[in-house]
C-alpha cells in the first residue's frame, strides 16, 4: 500500500478494500455544500464480452503517486474552487461488485464538484500507469483498451 497528499488531498494504491465512506466523511468541510464521489466497480462484460467474473490490477507503483498529484494539481488549475480531492485506485484480483477506484472532489457549489470529478477519473484513465486484466470462463486477457499514458494538462474534456 503506497499513501500520499497532504490536508486537503488523499492518494493511494492499495490491495485492500476502498474505505468509501471514509473517503466520503474526509471529503466534508465545513464550507462545502458539495461533495462527488466516484466509484468504479467491477461489472460482468466489457469489449464484447458478458462473462467477465473479475479484473485484476496492475500497478507501477513507484509512478502512480507523482501521476495522482499531477492530477490533482491539473484538477485545481481547472478548477480552483475544488476544495479536497482523494485519487484512490486498488491492485491485485477484483471480483464482481467491487471498488476499484473512488475519485472524490467537494467543493462550495455541485458545478464544479461535478466537473473537478469527472476531469480527475478521466485523467486517471489516461495518465495513471496502471493495467487491468479481464478474467472469464474461459481465459483472461490483459490490456484490453491498453493505450500510451498522457499527462494530466493534455487532457481535453471539461475546462
């Protein structure tokens, strides 16, 4: 389990279960009315495929942290109103059902929560070097949606 951040962030790349309310209750402050909470969860099919039964994660360790404070840093470029932000991503085999990574940002007004959030997991899929296995009946296969990591300001979306 590798932690980073500061008072106002929260990182992580762990084995274990994602503590999603804990991260949830860190994220409220008292000059918040606004907190997002994403959480993305092992589902049964992807590229095709309906017989998923579980993923496994990948990480390179070393590189996730300095990546997940990019993020951060790019989401308060784009939006300085976020307030906290938590980046946590899980490794090792994930059955159906289960975290396998939670962005939280609250901030003042649902706006920019909404939008700080969605920008940091689609910056995460982007720029995170971390891979995913797809495991089935009948086989596994990793790098399924593989692509070249990016930095974080390269990502287009919300501004």
């Amino acid at each position: 389990m590798v932690k980073a951040g500061n008072g106002d962030e929260w990182f992580e790349l762990t084995p274990h279960e994602l503590p999603i309310s804990d991260i949830y209750q860190w994220a409220v402050q008292p000059d918040c009315g606004a907190v997002v909470l994403f959480s993305g969860t092992v589902r049964d099919h992807a590229d095709g495929r309906t017989d998923v039964t579980s993923l496994e994660y990948e990480a390179y360790d070393t590189a996730v942290l300095p990546v997940f404070t990019e993020i951060a840093a790019e989401t308060r470029r784009r939006f300085p109103d976020a307030r906290r932000i938590a980046i946590l991503h899980r490794t090792g085999l994930l059955e159906l059902g289960e975290s396998s990574v939670v962005v939280a940002v609250s901030s003042a007004h649902r706006p920019v929560a909404f939008d700080a959030a969605r920008f940091a997991i689609d910056a995460l899929k982007e720029s995170a070097p971390i891979w995913k296995k797809e495991n089935w009946a009948g086989g596994s296969h990793w790098g399924t949606g593989a692509h070249d990591v990016v930095s974080p300001s390269s990502i287009g979306g919300t501004q």
